[in-house]
C-alpha cells in the first residue's frame, strides 16, 4: 500500500434549488406544449434528485431567454436570435469567475482534515469536464491556498463522471513512486453552465440530474492507510459497442451530453465479467467487497450495478442520499460517498465504480 486519504472536503456552491422548483423552471424555460410539460415533469420526478446547487441562481436562466419581441425589433438576443441560451463563451466565463472559488472550499476542508501546512502539498491533481481556462484552477489554488510555486501539476479534462478515478490513479502513482509526496486532487464541476435551453427528451434527463459541486483529498504515500482508506489498485474498461451511448461535446451553446437509454442494459451486460476479473487479479471477489461507492449517474444506472453484481439490499443507499441531496455532480460525486462512508466508518474492501464517455467503466479499490 502506497497512498493513503489524509484528508478530504467537499463543497456545494450557496444556490440551491428543490427538484420541484427545477422542473417548474424547466417548463417555463423549455416546454411549447402542454404534451411537452408532462413529459418533462415525469423525468424530473424520475431522476432520483430532491434538492441541487449551482453557482447561478436559477431566475438567470429566464434572463437568458430572447426577448419576445427580439424578431420584430430586428435586434439581435443573447444567443443569436434562438433561444439556445448564452454563448459556449459566455459560459466558459461564468466557468472562470466561479469555479476556483468553489474548488478552494473543499481544498482548504481536506488540507484542514489532513492538518498539514500547505507548503508541504508537492503535487497537485486538478479534475474537470465542466470548463477550461487557463491559468485556470490549478493556479489559483496554488496560489489562494498558499501552495509552493515548485508543486507539480497535473490536470485530468474532459473525461466525465468517472473523471476523479483518473485523477486517483495519478495520484496512486506519484506516491507509489515517491513516499514522501502529498498529493491535493481536487475536482470541480459545474455542470449547470451546460443547461440545455431547447425541447430535446434525450439532452433534458441531462437537465435533471446534473448540479454543481468540488471535493478534494489530500493523499500520502504510508504504508498503513490512514483510517483504512487506502487505494490498492485502480482498474478501466471499455464497454463493447458502446462508443455512442455516452458522448460529451462541445456545441456553440455549452456542452452537449447524448446519453442513450442504452446504458442500464450495456452496464447490466458488461460490468460483472470485467469486475470479477479485475478483482480476482487483486486477491478478492465480488463476494468480499464490504462496500460500493458507486457513481449515481441515475437511479437506472445504480440499479443496473446492483442487479448485475447481485449486491446486498441497501449496497448503493448512499450514493442514492448523495443523488438525492445533490444531484449528478459528475467527477465530484464519488467523493462525496467516500466521504460519508469515511465517516460512518464503512466496511472494507471498499470498491469506487463511475462510468463515462466511451462507454468507459473506472474502478478504485480500497484496503
């Protein structure tokens, strides 16, 4: 064992809306139909979500609306005379002005967690799929959170909900290699940024299940993992015939996530074989795994896992809380499980699963 949890944080942004508020707002925002209405507010209550945050209240997604009489006046709106909403520019903005922010708050919990000087921090491990900029995040936590201007960096983008699993998979390496080091990773998304503002079935399940969030832990490289929360091994596998399943793009209005109805089944299909191959290689079954931090990407997704791998009732009750009380919060959210099977001292082995663009299945082993 060569990395092991020193400290964790999370951190929601200060808006927050309840799913109830979310769809109404939908339906004004998107729906031309009485049809339309319905429809949406059915995937709104099958989401699984309760309550989200995000870094804009929510009142600013009427604001970007065309002005009813934009066409007559000849004046041109915010989005080009559609009602696609702002720029993929102009939400790349709202990215920079709000996402380090939101990153420095679950980096300074997990520093304080770990209680060690931030100076001490040697690398740092930054997760997004939600935004770019640069000098971007990395940079204002170097230097807003007091770290050395020498911390090696590295950045993970644009892989998705399992975005956080390669950014531990780094970070297992930088401490194999090196026992000395102490690693920050932190991810942050924004996921609200990318509403989408047309009637499209397929892009507004999107719509209700993603939020805002960052987590961040401060890693280490002792041999006796910290609380018992450490990563053995990290596995991935690509799920056959399943490129176009999950696809993540960047459009002219935001980024546009396709998410086919065939996830449920190509996980339900695929994910036992890889899983209780990739386990058997580290000295263990399905049968011996004490928890699952599985990544709610919906309640068809956790079912599917836990149908799949025949997990005990009440396997996947937490990430159902974390889905609930927050919503989708893509990278970020496996932290929040781990969180809240750190505290309430979950059994062990524990195994992290997400899974992203490709179809691509990420896994963390814990010991």
């Amino acid at each position: 064992m060569s990395f092991s949890i020193l400290g964790l944080g999370t951190a929601v942004p200060p808006h927050s809306m309840s799913q109830v508020e979310a769809a109404e707002l939908a339906s004004q925002v998107i729906c031309q139909t009485e049809e339309q209405s319905h429809l949406l507010a059915a995937l709104y209550r099958l989401a699984g979500v309760t309550n989200r945050y995000t870094v804009l209240p929510h009142r600013m997604a009427l604001e970007w609306l065309p002005k009813p009489d934009a066409t007559a006046t000849g004046e041109p709106d915010r989005a080009g005379g559609t009602s696609l909403g702002p720029t993929t520019g102009e939400r790349m903005q709202f990215y920079a002005e709000h996402a380090a922010t939101l990153a420095q708050q679950a980096a300074q919990r997990a520093i304080d967690e770990a209680a060690i000087d931030p100076r001490q921090i040697s690398h740092l491990v930054t997760v997004c799929c939600t935004g770019f900029s640069s000098p971007g995040v990395d940079v204002d936590l170097m230097c807003n959170l007091g770290l050395r201007p020498t911390v090696q960096r590295v950045h993970v983008g644009f892989m998705g909900c399992h975005g956080t699993i390669n950014g531990l998979r780094a970070a297992h390496a930088i401490t194999t290699a090196d026992s000395a080091a102490r690693v920050l990773l932190c991810a942050v998304e924004l996921c609200s940024l990318h509403y989408r503002f047309q009637w499209d079935p397929e892009r507004i399940v999107a719509n209700a299940l993603f939020a805002d969030g960052a987590a961040a832990i401060v890693a280490g490289g002792e041999a006796t993992p910290v609380g018992g929360w450490g990563v053995a091994a990290t596995g991935s596998c690509l799920l056959p015939d399943s490129q176009d399943a999950m696809t993540w793009l960047i459009g002219d209005h935001g980024f546009e996530m396709t998410l086919s109805n065939r996830v449920p089944d190509l996980i339900h299909a695929h994910v036992r074989p890889w899983l209780t191959e990739w386990l058997g290689n580290h000295g263990h079954t399905l049968e011996s795994i004490g928890s699952w931090a599985i990544h709610p990407g919906g309640p068809r997704v956790l079912s599917a896992v836990e149908e799949a791998l025949a997990l005990p009732k009440g396997s996947t009750a937490v990430s159902r809380e974390v889905l609930r009380e927050f919503g989708n919060m893509s990278s970020a959210t496996v932290l929040f499980i781990l969180e809240r099977f750190r505290r309430a001292n979950a059994a062990h082995p524990c195994v992290a699963i997400a899974f992203g663009p490709g179809l691509m299945a990420e896994a963390a082993l814990f010991e």
